[in-house]
C-alpha cells in the first residue's frame, strides 16, 4: 500500500467540507433553467458518496482498521475531487457562460470536464506513490481489446467532434435525415438528438451523420422554399390558371410575401396540366399546416372560378330533363327570394329579380379568404347567403376590422353601380358562401328596365344619407335633402357607367 494512504487521517473537516459544497450545489442547480438541472446531477452523486465513504472510514477508524479507513478516505478524496470539478463545470458553463451569452456544445463541454477529471486522477494517484507510467504500460494490451470493443463508439466521438468543429450542423437546426424531418436538440458524446415535428425523440449515431447525405433547412438562412404540384384541366389558358393560384395564395399565413410566390406549368400529363407552385417559409415546423392552408385556399378559388382540377376516372351522370328543370327553377326561386330580403333589390318588381337571378353565381371562401380588397379595381356585388363576412379597413397604416356582414346582406354595391376601386377589405371569417352579381349580369337588367336604375340610386343615396346623418347629426329635413342629392348623383354615375344614356 503506497506510503501516504498509510498515513491519510481521518478528518470530520473534509465531512463537512464536502456537506457544504453538496448543499452549495443543490442551491445552483436551482438556478438554472429547468431543462439544465440535470447536468448537476453527476456531480451531486460524487459528492453523496464521498460523504458517505467519509462516514464509513470514520466507522473504519473506531474499529482500529486504520488502513482499510485510510483507503476508504483516499476513494472519498478522489469522488470529492470529480464532484468539485463539476460543480466547477456548472458555474463556468452554466452560469458565467450563459450571463455573457456563449453557447459551449455538449460534447466539447464533456470532453474538457472529462480531460480535467483525467489530470486530477492521475495527480492524486501520483501523489498517493501510484507508478502511473508502469500501470499504463503493463495495461496496454487491455487498452487495445478495449479499444477494439469501442470502435464503434470512438468513431461515433471523432464524429461528434467533426460536427462541432466544422459547424455544418447545429443545435437548433432543422435537418431532413433519411426519412427524419426534426430539429437538433443536442449533440452528445455517441449520439445526436433529433426531436421530430411530431414531437418524438430520434437519437442518430453521430457517424450516421457523417456517413449519410444531410439537408440543413436553416442553413444558410431559416428560408426554404416548398414546391407544390396542381393539376388543371387543359381547356383553361395557362395564364388565367396562374393568376388564379397567385391570387388565391397570397396572403396565406406563414407564407412569406418576399421572395414572392411563383407559378408556372411543368408536366403535359394525360388528364391535365401540371403546375409547379413555388413558395417560400421560414418556419420548417409549420410546413404541412402552410401547405395544407394553401391547398384549400386553391380548392375555393378555383371552384369559384369554374376552373376543373381533373381526375383520373369517369362518373356518368343520367338524370332526367325534367329533373334538371325542377332543380333550376328551385335553384333560381330560391335565389329570387333572396334577393327580395335586401334592402337593395328589396323595391324591385318580382319579374326584375328573377331576370337578375338567373345570372347569380355562388362562390365559396374559406375561412381568412379575402373576398375582395380595399383598393382593387372591382364590378360585382357580393350577397351573403352563408356565413359572416369582416369588413376591414386600412387608413394610414393602420387595419382595423369595422363591420360583419352576415347572411342577406351584401357589400361591393358601389363598385357594381359605378365601377369605383373596392372602399374595403372583406374577408371571410369561418366558411362563407356568397352570390356574386357581375357587371354583365346587372347590364342586361337595365338594359330590359332602365327604370331600375332609378329605384337602386334612391335606395343607394337613402342609405348612404342614414349614414352620414348619424355621422353628422343632421336633422330629419337635412336628411331628407341629403339623400335626394346623393340620389341624383349616383343615378348620373349608374347611367353614365352602363351608357345608359
């Protein structure tokens, strides 16, 4: 037994010393975040047995087995030692580290703390008169059968240490391994932790990573671009099927408005015509939900617009004539009705509406869909037959949301009377189901009842003059005048708009 174990004394200094430096740490672990506090945890196990083999040494010294305590407190020594070098590990890293904002890798951390442990045994044991040289030497051949069973995780470790040094990977980063999509959660010793986007835990070896072709989504810039394939049937022309999915995806949330949004055919496939959809994003995690929003919004705006997304297989329909009559007639009662419940089309003769009801289209909107916007040319009136629509507007900056217009009401009159740029933004919230009244529709109305132009201007000029009456608090004959000259007004720009004459 080498010389200085012998003569190691048994000290209650070095008990409490140790207790103090245990109660020290179980207060530091407290300070820092809850997913750091583990990282004590080793050093909090070295210093409890160090407590505990100072007790048993001192149990040893009462029995007069004075070497046996000796070798005991050598061991309490040694453990004490690792526990200090890690509570120092924890203050350096952790907390000082942290205070100035620099981030030090997992692995490079274990590797400086695992070097210091290194040196302090070899110290201790030389100072306790172990030949440490002639131990390495006489060990070698069973460091070299160690070796060989470790290949695997010493290849793992240069790996660990490849990726750290060259950078091409981080913690934090989205990566696309094999069939893995997750973000970098930690790169440890042996392995790297990927946490999916479905929140499950996926630990790579770190030479798989090396080994295997990795796409890093955040590097050299958090954006990515998504391609996304639409089939079209052949009969629309390639440039209205391109403004239609541009139109339909802008504004998208977590769709990136700059770079901006392309589209462009790429495929002649049997059925249809295959468009690439190009666009950017910036948060990886949210990618099928951004995708998901923008199929739908594709699906309204091309239902809407009649344009087919074919498939490939036939449904033959046989319906009766007189079934399909008895349908439209229903279809176009049903829409003569509603058009009555307006305060707009409310005063017109019955057979007026039904002329103008026959030419009613329905459109859908999903939920967030922009249905018109402020500041765009426009000549439809929209009528809400399911569903609310907001009604938004922007002055100087700044949007706020003014009105919801729910079923029976309409908006737009303005740019369907007199062909004026859209006053508001209208978006539906929730899905939303409108008629559309088209500039062609409202013509061939006037032109078979130019009269017609006359009730709408009075209702028009009534309504906006109940407006600015409240606004302005006139007075029942102010009111009353007011309207009449807002009538006149708009019966000049109706009439001058169609060429009524």
């Amino acid at each position: 037994m080498p010389d200085i174990i012998k003569h190691v004394h048994v000290s209650w200094d070095g008990f409490f010393l140790t207790l103090g430096i245990l109660i020290a740490l179980l207060f530091v672990r407290r300070l820092l975040p809850p997913d750091r506090r583990q990282r004590g945890r080793v050093a909090l196990v070295f210093l409890a047995l160090s407590l505990i083999l100072r007790l048993g040494s001192g149990g040893l010294h009462e029995m007069s087995e004075k070497d046996a305590a000796a070798v005991v407190i050598f061991l309490a020594v040694l453990l004490e030692a690792f526990g200090i070098t890690g509570v120092i590990a924890l203050l350096v890293f952790d907390i000082g580290f942290a205070r100035v904002r620099i981030s030090v890798p997992s692995l490079v951390r274990d590797i400086i703390q695992g070097i210091a442990l290194a040196i302090i045994t070899i110290g201790i044991l030389q100072t306790a008169g172990v030949n440490v040289a002639g131990l390495i030497t006489t060990s070698a051949v069973l460091t070299a059968v160690v070796g060989l069973a470790l290949q695997s995780t010493i290849s793992n470790l240069f790996a660990g240490l490849s990726l750290q040094v060259d950078r091409t990977i981080g913690v934090g980063d989205w990566v696309h391994v094999g069939q893995r999509i997750g973000r970098i959660a930690e790169i440890k010793w042996r392995s790297t932790l990927l946490v999916t986007r479905d929140g499950d835990n996926v630990i790579l070896p770190n030479a798989f990573l090396l080994q295997n072709e990795v796409l890093n989504y955040s590097k050299p810039t958090r954006e990515h671009r998504i391609w996304l394939k639409v089939h079209i049937a052949y009969r629309h022309p390639p440039n209205e099927v391109k403004r239609s999915i541009l139109d339909a995806v802008r504004g998208v949330p977590g769709l990136l408005a700059t770079p901006a949004p392309d589209c462009f055919p790429t495929d002649f496939d049997e059925s249809a015509v295959v468009y690439a959809l190009r666009y950017w994003i910036d948060d990886v995690q949210r990618e099928a939900a951004i995708e998901g929003e923008i199929r739908t919004r594709i699906w309204y705006a091309t239902q809407r617009q009649g344009i087919e997304m074919p498939f490939p297989i036939r449904t033959i329909f046989m319906k009766q004539d007189s079934d399909a009559r008895a349908a439209e007639e229903r279809e176009v009662a049903e829409r003569g009705a509603a058009l009555a419940k307006t305060e707009l089309f409310g005063p017109l003769e019955k057979s007026e509406r039904e002329l103008l009801a026959q030419s009613l289209k329905i459109e859908r909107f999903a939920d967030g869909e922009e249905v018109i916007r402020q500041g765009d040319p426009g000549s439809s009136l929209y009528l809400v037959r399911e569903g609310e629509v907001g009604v938004r507007l922007a002055v100087d900056g700044a949007v706020r949301e003014v009105a919801t217009i729910g079923a029976g009401q309409f908006f737009g009159e303005m740019s369907l009377m007199t062909g004026e740029p859209r006053r508001a933004t209208c978006a539906a919230k929730g899905d939303a189901t409108c008629y559309v009244i088209e500039h062609r529709a409202f013509r061939r109305l006037l032109a078979a009842k130019p009269q017609v132009a006359e009730i709408v201007s009075t209702v028009l000029g009534e309504r906006q003059s109940a407006l600015e009456g409240e606004r302005e608090d006139l007075s029942a004959e102010a009111r009353a005048r007011r309207a009449a000259e807002n009538s006149s007004r708009l019966l000049a720009r109706i009439r001058d708009f169609f060429n009524l004459g």
